[in-house]
C-alpha cells in the first residue's frame, strides 16, 4: 500500500538517520519543508520534499490532500505506568483537603493502594482496563510508548502486569517497550526488611522475566522513603545481569545521588529531575544517559518543574513523557505535556517537540526507527488540523488541534 499526502502546510522534525538525539542549543532547531509532500509504503516513511519536487511517477493507491495541515513524527512517551487497576480518586481529594503525596503513602495510600487493587484484580480485567487507556493515547497522537510494571510487589502480580503489556504489544500497532519496576515500594510486609524483599526482586522476579523475556529495561524509585542508592545500585546491577538495560526514576521529591547511580551504570534515562542541585547537572555532562521531564506529574502534584533551561543550558538533551499512572499523573496526554512544558518549563515549542519526539524516542532506544520525519523510519505521523503554525500546538493548550494518526501506516484515529 502507497499513500502520498500533498500540500502539507508543513513538515516538522525532518532528520538525516544519523540523528539519534539532540541536546543543548541544537534542541531549539527543528528542521522542517514548508509546502511538503510525503510517501508512505509498506507501513515506512518512503520519500518526502517540497512540492516543488514531487516525483510524477509515485503512482499511489491513495491520496489525500493536506492544505493548511501540519504533519509531524507521532509522540515517543517513554515513561507511563499505564497497566493499572482502579484509580486513586479518593487520594486526589485528600490531597486538595492538605495531605501531601508523601504523607498518604506513609498511610498506605500511593503505590502500595494501587499494588492491593492490582493484585486482587484479574489478568483479563486488568488487560481491559489498560487497552482502554492506551487506545486513548494513540488517538492523542502517540506512536510508541514505554510501560512500567510496579504496581503488583509481588512475583504474580509483576508477572501479571508484564503479560498484559506483552499482550498489549502483540494486539496494537503501536510500539511498546516493557519495563520492569518491581522496585518501585516496600511491601508493608517488607517495610523493615528491605534485603528480603530485593532478595525477592533479584531471586525471585528477575529470573522468571528473564526467562519469559517480559521486559526490556529494569527501573527503581531511588528517593527518600523508597529505595536507597545502595540498594539501588544492587538491584540495577542485577537486571543488567539478566539482560534488562537500566532506567532510573530519580530526584522527584529529594537529590540522594539517584542521578550518579544511573550514570555509574550507563542507565538509559533518569527520570523525573524535579530536584536538581548544581552538581547532579553536572554529572550528566558527556554521559549517554538522557534526562526525562514528566511535566503533567508536576502540575497534578503541585511539585516544583525539572529545571528545563538549567539543563538545556548545559548542553545536555531533554525528554518530555507523561508519567501516565494513577496516583500523580492521571492523564497520557503528550499534547498536554508539551504545552505543560513551554508554560511551566519556559521550553520553546521547538524544543518541546524536539523533546516529545526524537528524545523520547532514544530514551526507549528506538530512535533508528522513530522520533522524526526519515526515510525508513516506521510512518507513524500525527496531522494537524489547520493551523496558522506548529506554534499553535503548544499556544492552545485546552484544544484538540489532531485530525489524523497514522500509526505504521495505518490510520487509528
């Protein structure tokens, strides 16, 4: 199947293959073709130019005209924990009446609340609830999406959530990376038996998802209250062993050195940043280690924002993602987090395009085949509907500005 589109108003994010991230002062530049055309084939971006250029001899099964649209790469959503049961509704109303994200988790509210719904909630109503989400999020424009396990705490209960994002991946079109987070609490009954339950973790779990071949990146909670740098370094040195590739979730609520410990073993995001000193920015200098901001998580929290010009400014790259999950971040939607990120972070809409996109996808090690506007990158492309300029994206928060979204090809929304 070909498809051309023609008299694209403009086409955005538009990279040579070589380009795997950008970072620094390069973050503010997106390539674009004003007037453009572009080929899809066999489920590939094919060809692409200026209309001026447009071949005579394409000959395609269909064609479709996008005059005062913008097409750019679908969004690469590299941190979700979108496989959950239930919601925390409730824990949204404590917090507006005073309580902080910390003092409902010391009453077994947060992680360990949604780790007791899960496992109390079947494979095949887990496996509905989660579908449901992520048929959302492809509709909102994402192409590819990293999904975390964590809220089970318990051999089955991990094995479970990785099944259902195993399924998942095999039932949709959209690109699905799975990441083992069983260190993601402490059990109540492990709260003061922390070797036990990483015991459990490296013994117990990573063996069986090994063996299963579940997941393909293994993450810890390194912060305050939750798992230390110790034994966060214990339990990434552990997946490595077993073949998963380390990501870390760090300084949301305190700088404990979570940062150092993801670049001491080459992890390949650290994320969350909403507390950064001088020296943790420092530390990510000349490292293959890509910083990822969860914007939404910060604005549903009321937490401080991960100081995007900071880090820009040092010449590193940024990611932007959702954090989609039940407690702090109810919501997938990159469009959000994009304009989330230009308000809050003082990120350009360059930048933040660059970050939801390209970025995102290296922080999922899947830029050779998405993240931008390539020939030979998978046809997963958002189309706008017609607007004065991609700045309107971020400009118009509160609107839905998405026509169409190919994902492999395909139209799903």
């Amino acid at each position: 199947m070909k498809t051309l589109i023609i008299n694209i108003k403009e086409l955005l994010q538009v990279r040579d293959s070589s380009v795997l991230k950008v970072s620094g002062a390069e973050m503010a530049i997106l390539p674009t073709i004003k007037n453009a055309y572009l080929v899809i084939q066999n489920g590939l971006i094919a060809d692409f130019g200026s209309m001026n250029d447009l071949p005579e001899n394409i000959n395609p099964e269909k064609c479709i005209d996008a005059d005062g649209k913008i097409i750019l790469p679908s969004w690469c959503d590299s941190h979700t924990h979108i496989v959950y049961s239930g919601n925390r509704e409730q824990e949204f109303v404590d917090r507006i009446n005073g309580l902080s994200y910390e003092e409902i988790a010391n009453r077994g509210g947060g992680i360990l609340n949604s780790a007791q719904k899960l496992n109390e909630t079947s494979e095949e109503e887990l496996y509905d609830q989660s579908k449901a989400r992520l048929e959302e999020v492809m509709r909102l424009g994402t192409g590819a999406v990293e999904i975390k396990s964590g809220y089970g705490l318990t051999i089955d209960g991990e094995l479970k959530m990785l099944r259902v994002i195993n399924q998942l991946s095999k039932d949709y079109p959209i690109t699905i990376k799975a990441t083992f987070l069983g260190a993601h609490a402490f059990p109540l009954e492990f709260k003061e038996n922390h070797k036990g339950y990483i015991d459990l973790i490296i013994d117990g779990m990573l063996p069986e998802i090994a063996k299963n071949k579940l997941a393909d990146f293994i993450d810890v909670f390194c912060e305050t209250g939750y798992f230390t740098v110790a034994e966060t370094e214990q339990i990434m040195e552990a997946g490595i062993k077993f073949g998963l590739k380390p990501k870390i979730h760090g300084n949301q609520f305190n700088s404990i050195g979570g940062v150092q410990a993801a670049i001491k073993y080459n992890a390949l995001s650290v994320d969350h940043l909403e507390i950064m000193k001088p020296q943790d920015i420092e530390a990510m200098r000349n490292t293959e280690t890509m910083p990822v901001a969860l914007p939404s998580c910060s604005y549903f929290l009321g937490i401080p924002y991960t100081p995007a010009r900071e880090i820009i400014s040092a010449g590193l790259p940024l990611a932007l993602a959702t954090d989609f999950n039940p407690g702090s971040t109810p919501s997938g939607n990159m469009n959000f987090v994009v304009s989330t990120a230009c308000i809050k972070m003082r990120m350009t809409p360059e930048e933040a395009i660059n970050a939801a996109t390209i970025n995102g996808a290296y922080a999922m090690e899947i830029a050779k085949t998405h993240g931008s506007i390539t020939i030979g990158k998978k046809a997963n492309l958002i189309i706008t509907k017609p607007i004065s300029s991609f700045y309107q994206l971020p400009y118009a928060f509160g609107s839905n500005l998405i026509d169409t979204v190919f994902i492999e090809g395909e139209v799903i929304a």
